[in-house]
C-alpha cells in the first residue's frame, strides 16, 4: 500500500524519452522534484534542458514514460485540466523572449489567470502584488517596446508568479542580462522560494550561479522588511543539481558533490563557463541601501 502520509512529489519524471524525428532529445530520464526542493538543471546546448521544461508543464508529450504533477499524470488530464494545472500550479519563465508585444505590462502579467476565469477584482490585486514583488509597481500601462532587457525578464518572472503556483519552471532567466539585473532575477528566484515555498526547477548554464541560489536565503527580518543573505550551514535551503548529456541525466548531487566532481563532463562544462568571476557583484546585495561600491569593499 502507497504511504499517503507524504505529498506526492511537485514533479515526478518515470523513465521519459523524447525524439525528434529519429533524434533522442530525451533519453530515459527519471528524477523527482520534491516540494520546496529547487533543482537546478544545467548541461550544454542542446542538451534537453528546455525539452524537460517544456514536457513538465505539458506543452509537448514524451514518446515513453509517465510525467506527474502533484501526483496526477499529465498524459491522463484532458486539455482543461490540463490549463488548470499551468494556471494555477505551475508558473514558467521562458527561455525566449514571450512577452505579448501588443498588450501593456498589466494584461501580460493578468493574462494567465484571465484566462483561467478568475475574477476581475482578485486579478487586480494579484497584478498589483506581483508586480510590486518584481519591483515593478506603477508600471503597468507600459508596453514591453518601452522596457529594457531586465525589466522584461521581472514582466515575465511576474508573469509566471501571479497567483502564486507551487511549481516555478525557469529556463535561463538570466541570459543576457548585466551581472547586476541578472543579481536581481536571482534574488527574485530565491525570495519566491523561500518566502512562498514555491518547488523549482531552475535551468542554468552560468555554473556560478549555483553557489548562491544554493547558500543564500530569503527571510523577514524583526523589522518586516525581507531580507537575502548568506544562510547557516544547518539553514540551507533544499537544493540539487542535475546534469543532461546529449539528453541523459548523468549526475544528480548537491552543489557541493557537483563542484568536486571529476566526471569529464562536468570539467567540461565548468571550463567553458564564460564569467569573468573579478568583476562580479553576485555576492552582495543590490537592494540593500546601505551597500558600499565595490571599490570600497576592503
Ligand atoms: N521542436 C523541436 N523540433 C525538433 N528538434 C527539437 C525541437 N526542440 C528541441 N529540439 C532538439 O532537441 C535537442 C534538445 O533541445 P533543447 O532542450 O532546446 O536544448 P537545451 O535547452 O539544453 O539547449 C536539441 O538537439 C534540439 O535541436
Ligand atoms: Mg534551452
């Protein structure tokens, strides 16, 4: 008999396989996401890292395997059920550019529970919440035409919180933003997690972001203002890396297991990581008013 005891897990893949054409895109893959975990799934260009993110949310079927969502597989959910499960539980940052360029930032951010039939005056605040949450607040009547490249990617991150989902899919949100925006979306990622216990999974090339969505933590502070810093060793939040090869996933561990791995593979990936870790602002907080430049830093 099943323990009924646990939550199924946010995600669950059983041994999915993808093809296009007659070339595996996916081959075999089975990992669980459980709840408040935050995986994050890195691997080269080409890998699957996208083809897992978009089998997840239900956008594209596999050829074998089974895929759950809260325990319920999504090949049995007819097409509304299927939209209840992306509106309500499952919020997705693209990889690509998907603002409507057509709307104003308030009916991009709306739209995913406009079209799910929430009402008017619940819409409204939850725009409002969440665009104050990006830091975006008083920004809605803009088009995406007049926002620059950060602003968009909080639109879109926003976009995927509205109504706050437990499942949070975000794939390379930080690609080609300044290493300060890019900060940003970091902090917005984490401040998600932790303050909405939100499940992720949170596809990287960029390996040095690891480190901090792994060791920094989003709390309130006795003054109720929301803090990111630096968390204790027995305060981590739940997080692990999983690394696809050509579609396979070849390895699975925490941050740390990651980093001292010997696996080819891994070298590999870490020897092309293109950051030039001097010039970097990752580990300190922009937000924070009080934040010396970095020249300043002894
Ligand atoms: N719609 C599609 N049609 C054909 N091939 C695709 C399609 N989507 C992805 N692929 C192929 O599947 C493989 C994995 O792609 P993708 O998941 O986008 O890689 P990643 O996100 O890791 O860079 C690539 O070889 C890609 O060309
Ligand atoms: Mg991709």
């Amino acid at each position: 008999m099943q323990d009924t005891s646990l939550p199924d897990p946010a995600i669950e893949f059983r041994n999915v396989s993808l093809s296009f054409d007659d070339n595996p895109a996916l081959t075999d893959v089975s990992f669980r996401l459980e709840r408040g975990e935050m995986i994050f799934l890195t691997g080269a260009s080409g890998s699957g890292k996208s083809v897992l993110l978009h089998l997840a949310m239900g956008l594209i079927k596999p050829d074998e395997g089974h895929i759950f969502v809260e325990g319920r597989e999504i090949e049995n959910l007819d097409e509304s059920d299927l939209l209840a499960v992306r509106g309500g539980a499952m919020g997705m940052v693209f990889q690509e550019d998907s603002l409507f360029t057509g709307m104003s930032v308030y009916d991009n951010v709306a739209y995913r529970l406009e079209e799910h039939g929430w009402d008017g005056s619940t819409i409204d605040k939850s725009v409002l919440e969440v665009l104050r949450f990006v830091g975006l607040e008083g920004e809605e009547e803009k088009f995406p035409g007049e926002l620059s490249g950060g602003m968009k990617r909080r639109v879109e991150i926003a976009r995927a919180l509205i109504g706050w989902p437990s499942i949070m899919l975000l794939d390379e949100a930080t690609m080609g933003l300044d290493p300060i925006v890019a900060l940003q979306v970091l902090e917005l990622v984490v401040r998600a997690r932790d303050l909405n216990n939100v499940s992720s999974l949170y596809v990287t090339k960029k390996l040095y972001e690891l480190p901090y969505l792994a060791t920094y933590r989003a709390a309130k502070n006795s003054n109720g203002d929301i803090e990111v810093k630096e968390a204790s060793k027995n305060n981590l939040a739940q997080t692990r890396v999983m690394l696809l090869d050509s579609g396979r996933l070849v390895f699975s561990g925490s941050v740390d297991e990651f980093q001292r791995s010997d696996l080819p593979v891994i070298k590999h990936l870490a020897a092309s990581d293109p950051h030039n870790h001097d010039a970097d602002p990752y580990f300190a907080d922009p937000w924070d008013k009080e934040r010396k430049p970095r020249e300043e830093i002894p």
